[in-house]
C-alpha cells in the first residue's frame, strides 16, 4: 500500500532503524547523508549503493560526490559502493530505501525536504523487488510497481490511455524525449483536442529537447519549463510517480527506476497541488 511520507518521517524511521538499504542516483550532503552516517556509527547495518557512471558528467562533478559520500560512509561502518562504473550497467536511476523492512520511495535524490515526493510503500513484495536489484535478481513487475525504466514508464502510459474524456491530463518530467511512449501518448492526446499539460525541469533543456517540446506544443499540448525536477502524471483521481524520466528505454530499459500507480486521494490532492503550484509560477516553452 502506498501513502504519502515526507523526508521528516524517512529521517524518524532512520533515527531507529536496524537495517536500511538505500540506492540513489546521487547522493547530496544534507539531512538524509547524516542520518545514514549515525545509523552506521550505532550499529546499525547500512547498505548504500550510487551510481559511479552518472549522465553528462564530462567534468566529474557527479562522480567525486558519489564517491566521496561512499568513502565518507564506509568510514563511518556502511556498507557503501559506487556501481556501474565502467558503464557495463545497468545503472542506478531510483531513489529508494528499505528501512526495516518498509521501502520508501523518492522521486528526486534525497535531498531538500519540500523539493520532491516521498512515499512510503507497505508492499512486502515491492521491497523484496528492489533488494534483489541490487543483488542482479530481477523480479517482474506488478501491476502498480515497476523497478526498471522501460516497466516505470509503461506503467505511466497505461495511466495515460486509460484517461477518460473529463479528465484533466497532468504530465511533469525532468526530461522528455521525442522517442519515448509517453511523448507519444502526449502528441496523440494533443491532436485529439484533450489539451494535456506538460512540465519540463529548464535544469537540462537542451536545443534537441527544445525541438521535441516545440513539436508537442504545435500538436495541441501545453507545455512550460519550470526549476523542478519531479516525475509524475495525472489522470481524473489517478497518479503516477516515479524516478524514471519521460525519455526513450530504447538503451536503458533495464536501469534500475521506480514507478508507482495509486489511486490514493491523499497522494493524488498533493501532487496536483503541487503541480497547479507549479503551472502558475512557470513559463511557456519560447520565454
């Protein structure tokens, strides 16, 4: 079952935790870092895995943070690895946790409190899933969790073709690709004249995502650039989230990313907030 969480409650369950297994994409120095490091200094057994090939990462930035908080942590009694550093993959794009026995689930990296959506999910199976991801055994996905990219976002276009006629389509993505299954849905929803609306992080908007974005916008979506880097969409009084960008699988459709559906009124009345939040404060695709 999932429920809406939030990093305070993801730091209260760390303060007590017996076991956590965490993997990130990346992993910034800030609460959630602390409070890894003091679980391992207690006793506690901490198994952290990031990333160590990181995306357009031509000057290391990614990497040196990655392996600095591995070094930090190991020091600190954590079981604690970089993978997929020679880029044989798959790579590590989720942001997740099994804390005691109960996964929480991360749509950006762990980092400010307010910036994403934290979820805590009770589904024994789902944090079985992503334990034996880490250990290379993969198990399918269900019908409401996914634990690599291409599952992630077949989950999210389901959610799509299943909108009625009243509903008001609602797409956020850090990136999108003009390859990808939700960029489809979202060009044949604009041409039929259901108007969705799409937000796109401006953090790495480049001219070829410029084009792709442009191209939705003439075909009937409503597109706009914001500072967020969250992943959802909406439909009526369904959601998904997840840590998958709305771009091709084609290459990474085994990279380790999470994604969720729920119909929980809770969950579905934040991310909308959120959203409508968000649609208000940002700018069309040419400003």
């Amino acid at each position: 079952m999932l429920t809406l969480s939030s990093q305070a409650q993801l730091l209260h369950a760390l303060d007590r935790a017996k076991g956590v297994t965490l993997v990130a994409y990346l992993l910034p120095r800030g609460a959630v870092f602390e409070a890894l490091a003091a679980a391992a200094r207690r006793g506690a057994r901490v198994s952290v895995r990031l990333e160590g090939k990181p995306y357009y990462d031509a000057r290391g930035g990614v990497h040196q943070l990655n392996a600095t908080a591995v070094a930090e942590l190991a020091r600190d009694g954590a079981d604690a690895r970089l993978v997929d550093e020679n880029g044989t993959g798959p790579s590590f794009h989720a942001k997740a946790a099994v804390i005691d026995g109960t996964l929480y689930l991360d749509d950006v990296n762990f980092s400010h409190g307010t910036s994403g959506t934290i979820l805590r999910d009770s589904t024994d199976s789902d944090a079985k899933m992503l334990c034996d991801a880490i250990e290379r055994r993969s198990d399918p996905p269900s019908k409401t969790f996914a634990l690599r990219k291409g599952d992630a976002l077949t989950l999210e276009a389901a959610l799509l073709v299943k909108a009625r006629a009243k509903d008001d389509v609602i797409v956020e993505s850090e990136s999108i690709g003009g390859g990808s299954t939700i960029y489809s849905k979202l060009e044949r929803l604009g041409r039929a004249g259901r108007a969705p609306r799409l937000l796109v992080s401006r953090q790495a908007l480049s001219d070829k995502e410029r084009r792709a974005l442009a191209h939705l916008a003439n075909a009937g979506v409503q597109v706009r650039v914001c500072g967020s880097n969250e992943k959802f969409a909406l439909t009526g009084n369904r959601a998904w989230v997840g840590s998958a960008n709305a771009t091709s699988s084609y290459y990474d459709a085994d990279q380790l990313d999470w994604g969720a559906r729920t119909g929980s009124a809770t969950i579905v009345s934040d991310l909308r907030s959120r959203f409508e939040s968000r649609w208000q404060k940002s700018h069309a695709l040419s400003a």
